[in-house]
C-alpha cells in the first residue's frame, strides 16, 4: 500500500499496481503499438513506388517512431494516464503525490520506454520493475510516476450520525452559524477516516472538533469524543436541512394548489 496524504492532510492509502497487471498491460500496449507500425509500414510501401529506398527508408523510421512513442505520448497526455492496455487492466499512471500526469511525465516514459521496451526487448524494464515496491520502470523512476490500480470496490458514504447520548444536546444546539467550508472539511474527513492512521485521525478530529465549536453553541456533555461531536454536529446539521426543503416543497406545492383554484378572467 501507498500513503498519499491530501491538502487536509487526510492520509489515504492507495493500492500501486502489481508487477502482473503492469506486465499486462503493457503487453497489450505493445502489441497495439506495433500492429499500428506494421500497418503504417504497409500504407507507406503500398503508395511510395515511386520513391528511392532512402525516402522510403525515412518514411518507415518515421512511422515506427510515430507509432511507439509519439502516440502513446499523445495518449497518456489527454487521458491523464490511459491507455489502451491501463483500460484492460484498470490502470493509470499517476505522480507520485497520486496527482494527474502531464506532458513533461508521459514525454519522458514515452522516450524511457523506447529504451527500456523496444531497444532491450523488455529486459531492462523488468529488471528494474522487478526491484522496487511499486513495480516501477526506469521512465516511472525518472518521471516520478507509478501505477495505480484504479478498479478497486465501490465504498458505501458514510452518512454522519448523532450518537444516542448527544442526541437531546444537539437538537437544541445552535449550529446555523457553521460555515460551508468548515462543514465540508468535516465531512471529508467522516467519509476518509477509516483510512487514516491512527495517530492523525485523532489529531484531525480534534482539530476539526475545535473548529466548529467557534460556531456551535452550548458546548456539548464533558466528556464528548471529538469524532462523537463532529457527527452530531452534521448529521443535525444535514437534518434540519432536509426540514427546511422538505417544508419549501410543502409551501410550494400549497401555493400552487392556491393559485389553481383561484377564479381566473378573459377579455372576451
């Protein structure tokens, strides 16, 4: 497992990819790759009669470089990793923060992975992949790039919830005054917490604990566990949000109803 940790300082664990599924799809890069350069070369031979063997020559170079590094250059930077064999197996190649690739990183894979691929026949890239925790290639090394395994099982949202003993405070609790951007802090961290290591979930909760009681008022119970107090302040706070939308609706609908029976006249 990798550890990344985000701008709130939650720590995630990513999951790189292993040795197998990059072997595979770059197995089915290659032979994409190739299968593109050998019906270039068909194209370029087929309509190049006329041609002296050195055009042709120059012709042919230029496909095989088009085809195994400029188009999966070209392919890694508009989708942000993908390829046609990362889609197979569910990769991406991302920066070793867990961030988007961008041209610099595909470029440098793509002129690495000439090298290491095609002009080694694949020996020098398993070599190194072979030595390092994340499989990484010499274009990852260089790049400061991995493989992440991007299919992994949908988590259910953890939905905050007051516990039973904070129920009665926080229903009489004032909370309105709770910024958004505090609550959405806050909610990130209730969905990651179970990622976290210990020791910064517990930092992070009383960090953000003491945030929102700037806005919150009376103080809950002594004794109240920060991750206690965060859910119950947004899990009340999500409640009284669904009251007033579901009292809007309700106005709304009456005041419809209303003006539906009201008795309307036409100029004849």
């Amino acid at each position: 497992m990798s550890s990344i940790i985000t701008g709130e300082a939650v720590v995630l664990e990513l999951r790189p990819a292993s040795f197998a599924a990059r072997a595979l799809g770059l197995i089915i890069d290659v032979i994409s790759q190739i299968a593109l350069a050998i019906l270039l070369i068909i194209l370029i031979t087929s309509a190049s009669r006329d041609l002296d063997d050195a055009a042709i020559q120059a012709m042919v170079l230029s496909s095989v470089v088009f085809s195994v590094v400029i188009v999966p250059v070209t392919v890694e930077t508009l989708t942000r990793g993908r390829s046609l064999g990362k889609l197979a197996t569910g990769l991406r190649i991302v920066r070793d923060d867990g961030g988007s690739i961008r041209f610099r990183h595909a470029l440098i894979r793509g002129l690495l992975g000439f090298l290491e691929i095609y002009l080694t026949f694949g020996g020098l890239a398993i070599g190194v992949a072979l030595f390092n925790d994340r499989s990484k290639r010499l274009g990852d090394i260089v790049a400061g790039t991995y493989s992440l395994r991007q299919r992994v099982p949908a988590t259910p949202r953890i939905m905050p919830v007051a516990p039973h003993h904070l129920q009665a405070w926080v229903a009489m609790a004032d909370i309105g005054r709770v910024p958004d951007a505090t609550a959405r802090r806050a909610g990130t961290f209730v969905q990651q917490a179970y990622l976290m290591a210990p020791a910064s979930r517990v930092n992070m909760a009383a960090s953000l604990a003491s945030e929102l009681a700037r806005y919150v008022a009376p103080p809950p119970p002594a004794g109240t566990i920060p991750e206690d107090y965060i859910g119950a302040v947004l899990g009340e706070r999500r409640n009284r949000e669904l009251t007033r939308l579901r009292q809007a609706e309700q106005r709304n609908a009456t005041v419809g109803e209303r003006l539906r029976k009201l008795p309307f006249t036409h100029d004849s």
